[in-house]
C-alpha cells in the first residue's frame, strides 16, 4: 500500500501587535492571579502560588484548595532549608519552588502537583510573570 505521507500545515505565525492573550486585567492582584491560574492550567497543575518572604500568600491561582499553609513553608522551601512533605487525600504531592527578585524584595512562586517539567517549567514563567507585573 502506497498511501502518501501528509504533513499537516504549519501554523501561522501572530501578525506584529496581535494579542495573544485572551484575558487581560488593569489590577495587579487580578494580572496576578490570571498569570498563576494560567501557569497552572497549562501544567496541568493543581495550584500555583506566590509567597514573600515571611511566607504570607500574595496571589494564587484559582483553586479549591486553601494554600496558606503552603504559603508558609514556601519560603523554607525555597530557601533550600527543607524538603517539602505534602500529603493531599493520602497520597503525596511534589512541590516545586523558585526565588523571584522584585525591586529589593525575594518573592517565592511555588508550583503544586503535575509532572517535574510541567513545574519547573510554570515556576519559571510565573516568576517572569511575577517580576513583569510587580515592577
């Protein structure tokens, strides 16, 4: 059987200007929280958070789960002092957490759940998001 190979078309590039996001906010906290809800839903995440550094929540993404108590060893964590332990309906959740420097203060954006990539990937790009909207 001789079927030929079909490559699907590629996709067209954004004309210069074109908006690529489909929500935008004017408020700080609301540009916040769409950037950690969107990190986390395109990591298949079950939360993403920012925390300063005494560990009180800044901003979170959109989810059912209360992260204060997350909030509060994410600067441990992130500081390297400890490993983090979480437990959610008897089975254990990894956590990834990365320093994000704005202005002359160390905020912590902490990933919840999903895959290793998927975290370390989000933690990144919810710092940027973090320093761009902070700044």
């Amino acid at each position: 059987d001789k079927t030929p190979f079909r490559v699907p078309p590629l996709p067209r590039p954004r004309p210069r200007g074109a908006e690529r996001r489909t929500r935008r906010s004017t408020g700080v906290a609301d540009s916040l929280e769409l950037a950690l809800s969107c990190a986390a839903d395109r990591g298949d995440l079950d939360a993403v958070l920012l925390a300063d550094k005494d560990g009180m929540l800044v901003a979170q993404s959109t989810t059912g789960l209360d992260l204060a108590m997350l909030a509060a060893v994410t600067p441990i964590v992130g500081r390297g002092k400890a490993l983090a332990n979480i437990k959610r309906n008897g089975r254990t959740v990894d956590f990834t957490v990365r320093p994000v420097a704005v202005g002359d203060e160390t905020l912590y954006v902490g990933a919840l759940g999903g895959s290793f990539g998927a975290r370390q990937r989000e933690v990144v790009s919810g710092a940027a998001a973090a320093r761009r909207i902070l700044n």
